[in-house]
C-alpha cells in the first residue's frame, strides 16, 4: 500500500504514525510540510477528504493561531487557509492519505482506519 504522511519529524504523533505505516509495510512518502508547505489548493483537498474542516486542521496548541486571532469564533475557512499556507507551523500534524482515505491522525492510532 503506498502512502503519504504530511510530517514534522519533530513531533512524537507524526513520528509514531509514521513507525505505524512503515510496521505495516506501507510504501510511504514523507512530505516535511514544514520545508515545502502544501498550497491553498491541496489543503483544501485534504481537509475535504478527511472530511474535517480547516479550523479542525488547525494546530491550536501554536501560540501564533492566537496571535493571528484564528481563535475568535466567527473566523472563516479561507481565513484559517491562508494563514497556514503562510504559516505552516499551524497545519495539524500528522495527516496521511492512502487508498483508502485520508485523515487527520492524532490519536496516532487513527492511521489504522486507512490502512
């Protein structure tokens, strides 16, 4: 099965899904959204596959959301879009697509539904 992991190798989710792939023998492609962000497009089609919204796809625990005011209620999709194409740091991690679907796995063991 192959599979991509939008990851950050920093972060103990993404590390742990990716352990989880790789144990089931998965042909995985690593992309360190960090180094090369996905753009507007291809984040919209990954929450949409995911089927969550982007203020789901929001790393909120990041003190920029805050700073950015992407907490206030009201704030819209594409306001939390553009923020984190220019802010990638605040795309919650780790997201992985299969043939099966995509997700956004945090608990870690979420990955197991497309597997």
């Amino acid at each position: 099965m192959k599979a991509t992991i939008y990851h950050n190798p920093k972060c103990g989710t993404s590390r742990k899904t990716l352990e989880i792939l790789r144990d089931c023998g998965a042909d995985v492609w690593i992309h360190e959204y960090l180094k090369n962000p996905p753009d507007l497009e291809q984040l919209k089609q990954l929450y949409a596959e995911a089927g969550i919204t982007p203020r789901d796809g929001l790393r909120t625990k990041e003190p920029l959301a805050s700073e950015l005011g992407l907490d206030r209620p009201g704030v819209s999709d594409d306001e939390v879009l553009e923020a984190m194409v220019r802010h990638p740091i605040l795309i919650e991690r780790p997201l992985v697509q299969t043939t099966k679907g995509t997700r956004l796995c945090r608990p870690h063991e979420v990955v197991r539904e497309i597997l």
